[in-house]
C-alpha cells in the first residue's frame, strides 16, 4: 500500500501497467498504461462485480479488465465521460 495523498491509496500495481487505487469515498479505482508512442492513462471505477471479483480473486482479474481497456481504450474513456 502506498499513500497517493488527498485520501488516495494504491493497494495493488504492476509498473508502467496499471495501478489500483482505492479513493477517499472507498470506490476502487484502476488506472491503466495505455498507448504505444504517446503514453496515457485510462481511469475505470470499479463496479460492484468487478470489485468482488478482485476480492475473490486478486490481481488477475485486474490484469484482465485492463489488457480489456487496452484493447479499446476509447470504449473505457466514452463510459467516464457518460458517467454522472
């Protein structure tokens, strides 16, 4: 665990590919390495599913989801933007 400041945590990371963060509010949130020339990351909040699947499961299911966010990237950047 590392402290990320503001009441940010990381609880799980594999370097220069993703970071899981747990917020102040207790959402999970994945942050993922996308890109090959420019680099970027792509923030996906964990949904009840998925966030239960990590607890039964660990890092695996995190490196799925984001090898998923990976692939289409855009899909995963149009769901924060539609988010609330």
């Amino acid at each position: 665990m590392r402290d990320l400041g503001q009441g940010r945590t990381a609880i799980a990371e594999s370097t220069w590919d993703w970071m899981l963060i747990r917020e102040p509010d207790g959402s999970l949130l994945l942050s993922v390495v996308c890109g090959s020339v420019g680099i970027y990351e792509v923030d996906v909040v964990l949904d009840a599913e998925q966030t239960a699947a990590f607890e039964a499961n660990g890092a695996p299911v995190l490196q799925h989801l984001a090898e998923d966010v990976r692939k289409d990237p855009a899909h995963y950047l149009a769901l924060r933007r539609q988010a609330p």
